[in-house]
C-alpha cells in the first residue's frame, strides 16, 4: 500500500508543480520519506536514513535547497516530534493526507516552516488525486483503508483510521485508467481488504467477491489478486471466488499470527486456529493449487515453550508457500505494549531463528516441486540476474526468472520450471 501511495503522491506533484521522480536524493528539489510504523525498527531506520541524506546532500557544492517531508504512518503516529528529532525536516503527513501536499508546498514557499499535517478522518482524498499515471503490466489499486479490529499489538487503527471503503465506480474507475496504461493484472489493496462494502451508483452493496467479479468482466484483465486479508473476515462467496473467476489468481495472503489459541485470543484476533485451519483446507479444495502466504509474530507477551510448539505444528500441517515473521516489537497506544510477562528478548531471537528454519526449509521444498511444471507467466521486468534475463510471476505469486527477449516484458508466455530455488524459481521459455 506505501509503495502505491508513492505512486499517487508522484502523480499529484507531477500535475500540481511539474515534478518528477529522480533516481538520486542529490538531484531532488523535494524528498520525501514514506513510512510505515508496524515495527519500531522501520520508524528508526526512518531517523537514520533522514539523517544520512542530509549528510550526502551537505557535501554537494554547491549545497542545493532541499526540501525534506516525511509522510505515510510514522509522519501519522509522531507529528511534530519529527521535527524535534530531525529539525531540517519542512514537512510532516499522514496516510490520509497526502493530497495536501500541493497545498503545504505553497506555504512552505510563502514562507511557511515546519508544517504538519495529520489528520486521520477517512475523508475521501482520492477525490483530490489526479488520473493514476501508472504505466506497466501490474497495477495495484486502494479499494479500503483502515481497520476496526484493534488487535492488542497493532498500530493500524491508529495510524490508517477506522475501515472506510472506496466507492464502486470509483474503483472501477481506477481500474479501467490502469488498463488503458498498459496493465493486464490488478491487485486491489487494503489493510483489512476482504472487509470491504461499499455501494455503485444503483445501491447494490458490494463486497470483495462482489468486486472481483465486477472486475473480471473488464477485457483486458488477465489477473486479479487481493492483499492484505483478515481470517474472521472470510467467507464463502470469497472461497466461490477462487473456484469460479478464471482470472482470479489462486494465491491467498491470509495472516494467522499465531498457531497458539491463547496467544490469539491475547491479540484479540478475533478467530481461533481451528478456525483458520479450516478456511485453509477449504482452499485447497476448491483449487488444488492455491498459494497459501501468512504472517508470525513471535515472542508475544506470556507466550510459553508450548504456544511457540504449536505454531511450529501448524507450519508443519499447512506448509505456507511463502511466510513472514517477526520478533513482537511494543507500540505505543496498543494494549500488548503494557502487557505483563513480556518474553526475554533473547528468548524471542532464538525462537523467531526456529521459526525462520522451518518456514524457509518449507518453502524450499515447495518451490523444488515445481520442478517439471509448465507455467504461464506474466513478464513483468528485466531481473536482476543479469543481461538477457527476465521475471514474472506464476499465478501462484512465485517469482520466475529465465531467458527471454525483454520485448516479451507485459505479454504471457508459457514456462518449464528447471530450478527451485529458496526464494524463486528459475525457467526456461517454452
């Protein structure tokens, strides 16, 4: 979702001052720093990475006037603090409130400083946005923002807002501008996207299988995938979804957390693991060959030897194709950050280690079999591999590099998996 707020955030500067994006911080008239604040980590790389641009832009001759903004959750959560502990910073701003840029860049050159704006209401912004000017195969589009679930250790609620959806037509909208760009997948966006309601123009209420079906009906559209979900937000209109929507791509990212009931029932995760277990059966029942993505937080306060056992089961029984995992880091405002019988934070490294082994061996092993498959692949870039190498994606989400013409870059072509490697898979075009 931050790299798609960037997105609109380059567009709205391009049509309010002529702006466009530069590949070098020493060639920027503005910088901006788009944040996230799930992990106390990425709210301190910020500071780092804010401090070390400005010791790179002081050693240019002559020293350029640059103006600095940090928007995006961090810039939300802190506000003004962000002036005290990075004084040169011109500007500050939340989730909700990028599209005011234009307009604080306007004080600012009247002689405004240090401007802050974080108002967290889920008042339309996408009304003051200009035409998405994405160009590329892949498209992604913010359908719903916010979540109303307040897990104890989470600073969504806080930082996005309360869940608003998108209206229909302006999602489609969004969709069709995307398509007549050049994209042929779409990934619709939210924080809690599959709490999705919204209503088109004759009233109907539309949810996230709704949607997709909508979209679906659009010509051009090959792929459609979906993230972020929330289990207790599951139901069986979505699983139909899988099992009757041809461009609908089989890969769910559906985080659990835990494999521990009474470490659920301590996030306030509002579902239990019996409860995800089954969704994920389910899946694989009406498509074979779903990709199943989840999340782990390890180390969350009270958690026991035997809570981070049964997650370590649960990995072993559902063997997620790709998986994240985090050590529990406290933020401020949420309910775990002033729970008792925090785990040692030594305690919590080892396990999150364990956890690791089994989660990148799983995925190892899931990946070499895949081996001797041919799969259709959407080219999406040049790789990183080198000269004459290119990457797509399965309709899995497992990422192919193999040899082809960079011409081919946005078509479908047909690929035999040769290699499974740990974090991709290598082909060879058919």
């Amino acid at each position: 979702m931050n790299v798609y707020d960037a997105g609109r955030i380059a567009d709205l500067l391009q049509r309010s001052h002529g702006m466009h994006v530069v590949s070098t911080p020493d060639s920027a008239d503005l910088i901006i720093f788009n944040t996230c604040h799930i992990r106390e980590k990425a709210e301190e790389k910020l500071f780092s990475e804010l401090g070390r641009v400005k010791k790179m832009l002081e050693r240019r001759d002559p020293v350029g006037q640059v103006v600095f903004a940090v928007g995006g959750c961090v810039g939300q959560a802190d506000g003004a603090e962000i002036f005290r502990r990075a004084p040169f910073v011109d500007l500050v701003f939340g989730p909700q409130n990028y599209h005011e840029l234009p307009r604080m860049l306007e004080q600012l050159a009247d002689g405004g400083r240090r401007l802050c704006a974080i108002d967290a209401e889920a008042v339309d912004k996408f009304d003051a946005l200009p035409e998405t000017g994405h160009r590329g195969p892949v498209a992604s589009v913010t359908i719903q923002e916010g979540c109303n679930r307040f897990c104890s250790y989470c600073v969504v609620p806080y930082t996005r807002g309360r869940e608003w959806s998108r209206p229909v037509a302006d999602v489609l909208e969004e969709v069709r501008v995307c398509l007549d760009h050049g994209a042929v997948e779409i990934q619709l966006l939210g924080q809690n996207v599959n709490a999705y309601r919204a209503m088109d123009d004759d009233k109907t209420m539309f949810d996230l299988a709704r949607l997709i079906r909508e979209v679906a009906r659009m010509a051009s559209v090959k792929r459609i995938r979906f993230v972020t979900s929330h289990p207790a937000d599951m139901n069986d209109d979505l699983l139909q979804a899988f099992a009757e929507v041809a461009a609908l791509c089989p890969y769910l990212h559906l985080p659990i957390q835990s494999g521990s009931d009474s470490v659920l029932q301590a996030m306030l995760r509002g579902h239990s693991v019996d409860h995800y277990r089954q969704w994920a059966q389910k899946l694989r029942r009406v498509h074979p060959d779903m990709t199943l993505a989840s999340d782990f937080i390890v180390g969350f306060p009270g958690e026991t030897d035997a809570d981070f056992n049964d997650t370590l089961a649960l990995v072993e029984e559902i063997r997620f194709d790709h998986a994240y995992s985090f050590l529990f880091s406290p933020r401020p405002n949420t309910a775990a950050a002033s729970m008792t019988f925090q785990v040692p934070l030594e305690t919590g490294r080892r396990r999150l280690a364990i956890l690791q082994e089994h989660l990148n061996r799983i995925q190892l092993e899931n990946n070499r079999r895949q081996v001797g498959r041919r799969e259709e692949i959407l080219v999406e870039t040049t790789s990183r591999l080198g000269s004459g190498m290119v990457m797509g994606r399965t309709r899995g989400n497992r990422r192919v590099n193999f040899a082809a013409d960079p011409a081919c870059i946005g078509q479908m072509v047909a690929v035999e998996i040769i290699e499974g490697l740990p974090n991709s898979l290598r082909g060879r075009l058919v």
